[in-house]
C-alpha cells in the first residue's frame, strides 16, 4: 500500500492532469491505431515484478524490450516524439503510485534484462525501496543514457532517503521537464544530494562501459 500522503499528492495530481491524460490517450490512439495505453513488466520492490503504465508512444511493431539507444533511430509521429520529450507519457505512472507498486520518488524502474548488468551493489541498493517516477537519476545529465551505466545515484539516494531530499527532487523534475532548466550537472546533482565529502561524491562522474543486450 502507498504511504497516504503520497497516496494523496498522487491521487490529487491524477484529477488535476487528468484532462491532459485523457487527450493524450487519445491522440496516441489516433496516431497509433492500438491501445493507447502501454504496459510493460518491470522489477520493483524486492526485485518484485510489477506491471508499468505509460502512454503508448511507440509504433506496436517496435520491440517493447529495446533501451533508449536502439529506440534513437525508431521512426514515431511527431506528437509522440513530443510526449516523450516533455514525458507526457508517463503521466499515467500516477495510477501505479496510486496502487502502491510505485512511489513518486525513488529509484527508476527498469526492465529486468537491463537490471542484469547492474553492479551487485546496485541491485542490492535498489531492492530496497519501491521504484519512482523521479529521482536523482532522472533529472541529471546522465539521463540521456542508461541507468546501469551510472550505478552511484540509486546508491546514493537509497542512503539518503528522506522527504527533503525527495521534495528536492521533486521541484527539480518539475523545473527539468518543463524546460524552465537544463538537466542537472554532476556537482549540482551532488549538491541536490547533500554530498560535502569531496571524494565520495566524485563516484557519480563515474562511467560504466555499456554491454548490448
């Protein structure tokens, strides 16, 4: 079950973008021509496998298991382009926050071949708490790659979990995806963080070499 605030919050911004969810269902029925709402298993809680709800974007012919570098080169109608730019789409990820299977905050969900190559501290990290709609990870410049590549965020959040740290996060998002700022750089996310220890920070620059599934 959700916590009930964040039951609440999530329950009032359902209502509140309910209108911009239901058009968006239906331009993607529209531009689409399938069930425009997408479903998809992701690892949750525990390593728990959950259903993921998000707006459909994507041609029904294109593979649902490809990662954000094959997907560059998929052919969609700009208006779906344009939902996932502004991550319209994943509006409809209220009703898993609802249903408790998501939290508003938290590490994101993934799809379990990419969980795979995930550094064991990683997974352990991860197992931890519910998955979010945001989190530290997402409003960084790392974002335009995969989360396995960048293992210190999910880390780093899970050791500093707390509602500040999420409403930070939170007000972040909001200021990244309505383009009001650029994503977030690696000292900035470290500031958002509350890192001050000099060296432990530095982890978050860290690259992992990318292996093709």
């Amino acid at each position: 079950m959700p916590r009930p605030l964040e039951f609440l919050l999530a329950s009032i911004a359902l209502a509140v973008l309910s209108p911009v969810i239901a058009i968006a269902l239906v331009v993607s029925a529209v531009a689409l021509r399938a069930d425009p709402v997408f479903r998809q298993q992701r690892l949750g809680h525990g390593d728990v496998p959950f259903t993921i709800f998000k707006i459909r974007t994507l041609p029904t012919t294109v593979s649902t298991s490809l990662d954000k570098y094959h997907l560059r080169g998929v052919s969609m109608p700009r208006v779906c382009r344009m939902m996932r730019k502004y991550h319209i789409d994943e509006m409809l990820q209220l009703v898993n926050v609802v249903n408790g299977s998501m939290s508003l905050v938290g590490p994101r969900p993934e799809m379990p071949h990419l969980v795979e190559y995930m550094c064991d501290e990683q997974r352990r990290a991860r197992r931890q708490l519910r998955p979010g709609m945001t989190g530290p990870w997402q409003v960084s410049v790392d974002a335009k790659g995969l989360m396995y590549e960048h293992p210190q965020y999910d880390i780093d959040y899970v050791d500093r979990q707390g509602t500040l740290l999420d409403f930070r996060i939170i007000v972040s998002t909001v200021a990244v995806v309505t383009k009001a700022r650029p994503p977030l750089s690696h000292a900035e996310c470290r500031r958002l963080m509350g890192d001050t220890d000099p060296i432990g920070p530095a982890t978050i620059d860290g690259h992992v070499e990318r292996v093709d599934a």
